[in-house]
C-alpha cells in the first residue's frame, strides 16, 4: 500500500510515493502548468504513472482549504484551481481514489508535529522559510487550525507598517528567495536564484552579501519576538533549504538575543525560546501531506469549516 502526495507550488510540482509507514519511496519535481487544461493532464498523467502502487492521494497548496469539497480556494500562482473540486481535476477514471487537501503550512506543521522537531512539544511554531514564511501553530501538543482553518498565514503580516503593498510583508522582508536574489544581484551573478553561490559569498565575508543576509536574519528574529510575546512557546522551528545551512540559524538566535536587549523589560521577563531545525528540511510538506491524509480517513480533522460568505 503507497499514496500519491503531491506539493502544488505555483512555479513547481513536488510529487511523491510515500509506504503506509511514511517511508518516501520516491521523490520529483516537475514545472506546474500555467493552465487548467495542462494542470488537469499532469495531474491525471501522474496518477497513470503509479496506479498499480497507489491507494489514495493526498495534496497540498498555498491555498485556503475546504476540506469536505476537495477545494483550494485563493491559491497562489494557481487562480485557475481555485474552487474546483481535485475529484473533477482527477477525472471520473479516478472518481474511487480517495483524496484529501491541505494547506501548505499546516501539512508542513504537522509533519514536524507527527515524526519531526515538534513531536513531543507542547507549543511551538514551525517557520518555514522560502519565497514567503509558511507554517503553523502548536498548542498543548495540536495544530491549531483557527475557526477558519486559516492559522499559520504568516506571509500575509504586515511588518513594516508605514510601507504600502507587498512590499511591508513578512512575504517580502522574510523571504529566502528575496534574500538570496539581492545578494546575486550585488555579487553580479546572472543566476539570480543561485542560493549555493549566495552562501558562499556570506561565509566568506563579503561585506555586501554578509549585510543583506544579516538584515534578512534580523527580520526573521523580529517575527519571532513579536511571536513569543504573543504565544509564549517552547520551541520555534525553522525550515527550508537554507535551514541546511549552520550559519542561518547561528545568525537569528544571535539577532533574537540582540532584539531582547534592546527591551530591558522584555529582557527582564521574557525566557527564551528554543530555536532548532526543522527535522524534514525541504521534504515537509510531502510528509505533512501523507500525514493529513491520514488524519482526514481517521475522522481526525473537522471537515466541515466552510468559506466566508463574498
């Protein structure tokens, strides 16, 4: 027995085969197609490829999720999917498949909360970071889902409250990706995206790039300030690639003690988080997919949060 889990990003599919245990058996990525019609084909295609192995399916996007409709609603990059049944986007060959959906973060959460660096935790916060900050909420050992199912949407705080738009997002001033790319930029690598180069520019010292990278850290510790004030966790959790590297976590616990400092109260009274790596890095939500799926089939999760009326 295998399932299907498969990560829809808006620029990348991530798609695995993980065992009954949550073994991952296999593991590619594949361009996401920019229309309904090719997203429909790919999907199917997939399900052709493996359908002797598989028992269900299970996905996952940067979407708002109705569960009981098999429904992204407000996905990122992916308009085109937003209220369509997968059970329809998997075709009427399919329509004895069971499938389930989730939210990115939640499905990033839970398998941290399930196998990973939150098992075990009463509270904590998973912050994983790429071209935005997905994640979620641990409270006296669950996923806190919210009265919408929308906890966890990170990206979308407002960080720098005298900037307009986009631009004074956590989405923006936390982002890896941004990060990574200003550095690029600075350094006059043409491959804006070459996150291996970018590090390698910080490790060595290289004043432009250890400034860019130093501010990027110093945003991140501030989220997490204004976090523990707010929750009071024991532990915090970063991933994503760049969790792979020592000196991104080294930097945020370093930038976290100097916020603190700077409030003699706050320092007074406030006791440190934990702060360690994710246990999955980049295979998150692969495994907090496979992990849901098994929630939903066992009744574990209420399905039955609905939409906000427009």
């Amino acid at each position: 027995m295998a399932f299907l889990c498969v990560d829809i990003g808006g620029t990348l599919i991530k798609y695995g085969l993980l065992s009954e245990s949550g073994k991952l058996l296999s593991r590619n990525t594949i361009e996401t197609p920019k229309n309904l019609n090719d997203f429909k084909l790919l999907l199917r295609s997939l399900v052709e490829s493996y359908r002797q192995r598989i028992d269900g399916i299970a996905l996952c996007a940067p979407a708002m999720v109705i569960y009981d409709e098999k429904a992204f609603y407000n996905c990122e990059g992916l308009p085109f999917i937003n209220g369509i049944s997968m059970k329809e986007i998997f075709g009427p060959a399919n329509k004895n498949l069971p499938i389930t959906v989730e939210n990115e973060g939640m499905a990033a959460t839970t398998a941290e909360l399930w196998n990973g660096s939150l098992n075990g935790i009463d509270s904590g916060i998973l912050l994983t970071l790429g071209s935005g900050v997905i994640g979620g909420f641990v409270v006296n050992g669950e996923l806190v889902r919210g009265a919408h199912h929308q906890a966890g949407l990170f990206s979308l705080i407002r960080d720098e409250l005298n900037v307009r738009g986009t631009q004074g997002l956590v989405r923006s001033n936390c982002s890896a990706v941004n990060m990574i790319r200003a550095i690029n930029r600075v350094s006059g690598n043409e491959n804006e995206l070459d996150g291996i180069a970018a590090f390698e520019k910080i490790k060595s010292g290289d004043k432009n790039a250890r400034d860019i990278f130093a501010q990027f850290c110093k945003n991140i510790a501030q989220l997490l300030f204004n976090m523990q004030l707010t929750m009071d966790v024991q532990r915090f959790v970063i991933g994503g690639g760049i969790s792979n590297e020592e000196i991104v976590l080294k930097t945020i616990k370093q930038k976290y003690t100097e916020i603190v400092s700077e409030f003699p109260q706050a320092q007074q009274v406030l006791i440190y988080p934990e702060l360690v790596k994710s246990e999955y890095s980049n295979g998150t939500v692969l495994y907090g997919a496979f992990y849901s799926y098994m929630q939903q089939m066992n009744g574990e999760i209420n399905q039955e949060a609905k939409k906000e009326p427009e």
